[in-house]
C-alpha cells in the first residue's frame, strides 16, 4: 500500500456553502477552515495547497455564546503612538459581520503562503444571497 502525495496540478476545486443562521461562529469557523485547508479529503497532502473553496452566507445571524458580544474586542493598530482601536463584538456584528466571520476563519488557518491562499477562496456574505451560483456550490451542514 502506498500513500497519496497531490501535486497542485492535479488538485480540483469544488465549491461548499455553509448556512451561518443560528449556528455558533466558531463552529462555522472549523468547518470553513477544514475545508479550505483540504483536511475533509482522504489525499490531504501537508506541503501541497489542496483546500476547496468556501461560501458562508447569512453571516450576520450567527451566535456568539455566553457574553462573547459584551467581553470580546476587536483590535486594530494604526502604527502610531496612541493608534490602538478597539471594538466590541456587539457592535462589530451589528455593522460588519462579514469581518468578524473572515478573522474568525483567519485565525484558523496555518500562518504561511498556504493559509494566504486558502484564505482567498473564502467567501463571506452577511444576508443569505451570493454571488457564486454559476459554480452550483455543494451545501454542508454545521454539526
């Protein structure tokens, strides 16, 4: 028995859209993540970028549990002396939700030229329409 090792010229994509209505963000999150990374498919090869393509709609309707909305910040920094911004979750949610979805899924994924890519093929949208019918995405279910 021998092991699998892709190359990238043999790699196909497919398309996956995640329903995020009602499901926990982070749950959204790992699957996002697995399925960007290629870690689903039974070749996964470690050193080849052999991930999928991801669509997350209805972003804007996902849970925060326990008091995630009120204690959790988001941070941002300008560069200069004093240029620290900060955000609460509830307020991000409520005006960018697509955002708070993508660092999610960024956190995720591997720090280098692999999770740059991976991060490419993420698509995230905050009502539950998008843009990407022509590549008849396959529909998975958060569990």
């Amino acid at each position: 028995m021998s092991t699998t090792m892709l190359k990238k010229e043999e790699v196909e994509r497919k398309w996956y859209v995640i329903d995020a209505a009602g499901k926990p963000m982070g749950k959204v999150a790992v699957l996002a993540a697995t399925i960007l990374n290629g870690k689903h498919r039974p070749e996964y090869t470690p050193h080849v970028d052999c991930g999928e393509c991801v669509i997350i709609i209805n972003a804007a309707q996902a849970v925060l549990t326990g008091r995630k909305l009120d204690q959790k910040f988001y941070y941002r920094h300008s560069g200069y002396i004093g240029g620290l911004k900060s955000v609460k979750y509830r307020t991000l949610m409520a005006t960018k939700p697509e955002l708070a979805m993508e660092l999610a899924v960024k956190g995720m994924l591997p720090k280098n030229k692999i999770g740059d890519a991976s991060f490419g093929r993420l698509k995230v949208y905050a009502n539950g329409e998008h843009k990407q019918q022509a590549q008849s995405p396959i529909p998975v279910e958060v569990k």
